[in-house]
C-alpha cells in the first residue's frame, strides 16, 4: 500500500497570467502558497489483474481505457501502469468548485503514487510537468500551471512562465515565524457557491487580448508580493488583493456575482483589509486577509457562512506510507 498526501493551495496574485494565452506573449508571474488540507490517494496492489478505482463512485475495469474517471486513466497511461492496482482517492475538502485547486493536487498525487509503485522516486519537476501534460494535453481542460507546480512544490513560491512554456520557480525563504504570521492573517470562508472553474477559464482565455492591459496589471501585482513577503511587509499583501480581485472581476462574466459581492462587502466593513474568490472565482472560497484583532468581528458579518481554518503548509506532494506485500509483480 501506497498513500500519498498533496496539499490544495491559495493563489496570492497573479492568476490568469499562467494562462499560454497571456505568458506566450508576456510571461507569466503568480505568487501561490500551499495550505495544510490535502487530497490523499491510496494505491494498493491487487492479487488479481482488474483496475478498481474508488471515489466519489467506484469502477471496476479490466483496462486502463475503459476508466471513466479521465485524471486516473491518464495519470496511469502517462507512467504506464496498466492493471492489478486499487486506488482510493479522498479529500479533506469537497474536490469539485473549491478554487484550492483540488484538480491539479489529485492529479499530482495519482502521478506520485504510481511512479512510487514503479520504484520511481520523481522530483517536484517532474511531477508538475507531468501533471499539466495530463490535464491540460491530455485532458484538454482549459486551465494554467499555477496548480500543478505548487502542489509538487509546497510552501510559498513565486513562478515565472516563460513564453516557451517553461516554468522558472523560486522558493521564498519565509522563516517559520513568517509562515506562522501570515497564516495567521488569513481567512478561507465557503461561499456555498460550487462552479466549474473551467468554464470561466474558457471564457476569460477567449478574452485575452482585451483583457491585456488587466492582466499585465495583476502580473504588476504579484510582482508587489513576493516583495512583501521577502520583506515582511505582510499587510501590503492585503491592499494588493483587494486590488487584484478590483481587476480580477472585469476578466470575465460569472468570477463574482451579487452574493459575493455582498459578502466580500461585509467582510471589509467588518475589518478585513482586502481579499478574493480563490481560483477561477464564481464560487467556492473566499480568501480574507485580516489582521487577527478584527476577525472575530469579520466571521460574525459572515455568519451563516462557513469558515475554515488553516495554516501554510511547506511540503508538497510526498509519499506519507509505503508497503509492499506483494513480490510477483
């Protein structure tokens, strides 16, 4: 038995610009941190030589084409497994609409624990990259690399897409007292609000060239991050992404609606300094910054809506459990 434990994360600034559409002229810049909730895939041997694939529905197949679940079958035509495996996928979250890009951490997870059943040991790299060729190559979803590289990579990075495709990453060195800080300045609160982040993304890519003169703006204000989290400045961050979800909202129709605007609303007359909808937007969680003094005062403006506590987390993906009990294979 395998387990594999990859962590979701928040994007500080710059989404949409790791999008080929946008870094294929200008380069990309994004600022991202992974948090301490994770998607778990479980990968155990099996003495008979069918797929069982176990998640929010179970599969029984006999070949690696017949999976319905499409990030499975290609993860496991990408490292070549082809049968006598169960895997189990959970979460600590709902994986659909959450805007943690629960997507991307599976996908590196699955990639993860099947090179792991193979006697693979992969790097951060690899499995980023692999994992952007199965969802975006192989899948055809219409999204960017922020993901995939940040669940790899854990802990605060900032990364450069480059207008070859490649993705420059930078690990800020955040000490733990600063990781504990700007954690403690954060607040993750469920809209209620599940969409296909997807589609927005459809959307907004289609509006590239329109939406340059915004986009190049957002690049700005990650740029205005990393400085601030090199140099502690962690309330700045708080100005940037009220700043950043002002630009963020004219990308595209559906990344914010009535109801998180009027939440989004409450929560800075209540005290919080600036924030977003995590992801794509339309839906999911709402990401606050507040300095700690005035979040009790924001979650009581958003009673009814559910908070969920976290902290930052420094790992990325990595094998947590891994035991073998069968030696035919």
């Amino acid at each position: 038995m395998i387990i594999v434990q990859t962590p979701l994360r928040i994007s500080l600034a710059g989404g949409g610009t790791d999008l080929p559409e946008y870094y294929s002229r200008r380069e990309g810049f994004v600022v991202n941190a992974a948090i301490d909730k994770y998607v778990f895939v479980i990968l155990q041997e099996r003495y008979d030589d069918r797929i069982y694939i176990n998640y929010s529905r179970k599969e029984v197949v006999d070949r690696v084409e017949e999976i319905r679940h499409e990030l499975v079958r290609e993860a496991m035509k990408t490292t070549g497994v082809k049968n006598g495996v169960e895997i189990t996928v959970l979460a600590d979250i709902p994986s659909e609409g959450s805007g943690l890009g629960s997507s991307s951490s599976l996908t590196v997870g699955l990639l993860n624990a099947l090179h792991m059943y193979l006697g693979e040991q992969v790097g951060p790299r690899q499995l980023a990259e692999e994992a952007c060729q199965v969802e975006i190559e192989r899948c055809g979803r219409p999204i960017g690399k922020q993901d995939q590289f940040i669940a790899a990579y854990g802990g605060v990075c900032a990364f450069r897409f480059l207008p070859d495709g490649a993705v420059q990453v930078e690990r800020l060195p955040l000490s733990d007292r600063d990781l504990r800080r700007l954690s403690a300045h954060l607040l993750l609160v469920y809209t209620g609000i599940t969409r296909q982040g997807s589609d927005i993304l459809a959307v907004q890519k289609e509006r590239t060239e329109e939406n340059l003169d915004n986009l190049d703006a957002i690049k700005a204000l990650a740029l205005q991050v990393r400085t601030a989290l090199l140099e502690g400045d962690f309330d700045r961050i708080g100005w940037v992404l009220d700043e950043n979800w002002r630009l963020k909202k004219q990308l595209a129709p559906g990344i914010t609606n009535s109801q998180i605007d009027e939440m989004y609303e409450r929560a800075k007359q209540a005290g919080a300094i600036g924030g977003k909808i995590a992801g794509a937007g339309g839906g999911g969680f709402m990401l606050l910054y507040c300095p700690p003094e005035r979040q009790g005062a924001v979650l009581r403006a958003l009673d009814g809506y559910r908070h969920m506590p976290f902290t930052l987390e420094r790992d990325g993906s990595k094998v947590i459990f891994n035991y073998r009990r069968y030696t035919w294979r």
